[in-house]
C-alpha cells in the first residue's frame, strides 16, 4: 500500500521554522552580537531535519550547507569529534543520500522516500555498534586531543554515524538515534554556553528544535513503513 501525498510543510513544522527564526533574533538581541555563521546553521539545520521528518528528498540540500557550517562551529568549540564527524562523513553523506532516496522513491510522491522496518540484526548491530564506537572515540579524544566534553562529544559522533546509514536506508527507526544525540547534544551546548560562547547559544536552540522535530519523525516515518507494507 503506498502513502498518500501529502504537503511538504505542514502547521507543526512551519512553527519550528518560525520559532527557530525568532528565537535566534531574541538570543541575537539579548546577546547584543550577531553570529552569521552560527545563525545560518541554526536555519539550514533546523530546515533541513523538518524536511527530513516529512521524507523530503530536498533535506540533503540544506543539509550540506549545515554540515559545513557546523563542522568550523565545533571545531572552534573544541569538539573534534562532531567536527570531524561532519567535515568528512556527513558532508559526502549528504551525496549518497540523496543517491540512495533517489532509487527509493514513494510510488505516490516522488519528493519523498519510501519507509522501511528494520529487523533484529539490524538493531542488534546499531545498538552494539554506538557502544563500542562511543568507548573508542571517549578514549581516542580523551588521550589525543583537548577536547572539552569527550564521552558526551563520542557517543554523540557515534550515534549520529549510526543514525546517518540508518537514514540512508531509510529505516525508520533511525529517528531514535537522532533523538537521543539530540537530548545529549542539547547538554553539550548548555555547557559551552555558560562558558561564554555565544555560538553555544544559537546551537543550544538548535538542537532543542532538533529534539523536538525527531519526535515528530518518529510518527512520520513510522507510519509510512505501515502503509508501505
């Protein structure tokens, strides 16, 4: 059964844009200084993640703006490990995902991605998979690098990798792995935050509106791997 065709945006996600956008300009204000770079990520982000959780093909448009902008953001924040993260993975990612939705269209939307369900190994492997690359990269950034949070900044690496493939294949269930890198990334920017960086700001509501936003995908996309079936 194919889904129906829907519109790209609807009530719910133009309020995330829209309390992104005013959000940004309150921080701005409250701030008094305005961070370019970190703004336009916020927009490609947040714009971005919405198009994902409605299925669009188009999210990896925005998506590549925001990865390079974020990847120099948590450079200079110290979070090698989500900057290499998105310098040399999610960016080429951005390419084989719009590849792969390409090849997996919805037979009623061809904007959109067809869903699917993943089966035990395939959990079973994600699962394991965070876990051992959240303990290699807490070591390898603990020992190596300076970097500020390393077990929060490795599991959040690891999570999104895992997250990224899942998304390429279009499992659904990939929306439980962006929520919980979100939640923590939430924490991570709260701590650059009240360390004075006023990037940490704008990526702080970032991530909150990413947080929100998965949960949202989590009922689309599960929904769409039902009336795929």
């Amino acid at each position: 059964m194919s889904c129906k065709k829907t519109s790209t945006l609807k009530p719910f996600d133009i309020a995330i844009i829209t309390i992104t956008v005013l959000s940004a300009i309150a921080y701005s204000l409250i701030m008094k200084k305005f961070e370019l770079i970190g703004t336009i990520a916020l927009l490609m982000g947040v714009t971005g993640t919405v198009l994902s959780a409605k299925r669009s093909i188009w999210n990896f448009l925005f998506g590549a703006v925001n990865v390079t902008l974020y990847a120099y953001i948590s450079f200079q924040a110290s979070n090698y490990g989500q900057a290499a993260l998105n310098a040399l993975y999610y960016l080429p990612m951005q390419v084989v995902g719009y590849l792969a939705w390409s090849h997996r269209k919805d037979s009623a939307d061809k904007s959109k991605v067809k869903t699917r369900s993943m089966r035990p190994v395939h959990i079973l492997l994600s699962v394991v998979g965070t876990f051992l690359g959240t303990l290699l990269l807490w070591y390898i950034l603990g020992k190596y690098t300076d970097a500020a949070q390393p077990l929060k900044d490795g599991f959040v690496t690891t999570v999104f990798i895992v997250g990224q493939i899942l998304m390429t294949l279009a499992f659904w269930e990939q929306w439980f792995f962006w929520l919980a890198g979100n939640i923590l990334n939430v924490v991570l920017w709260a701590v650059v935050m009240a360390q004075g960086d006023v990037v940490g700001g704008l990526m702080l509501i970032k991530y909150s509106m990413y947080t929100i936003n998965s949960i949202n995908g989590i009922i689309i996309w599960r929904r769409g791997a039902k009336e795929s079936k």
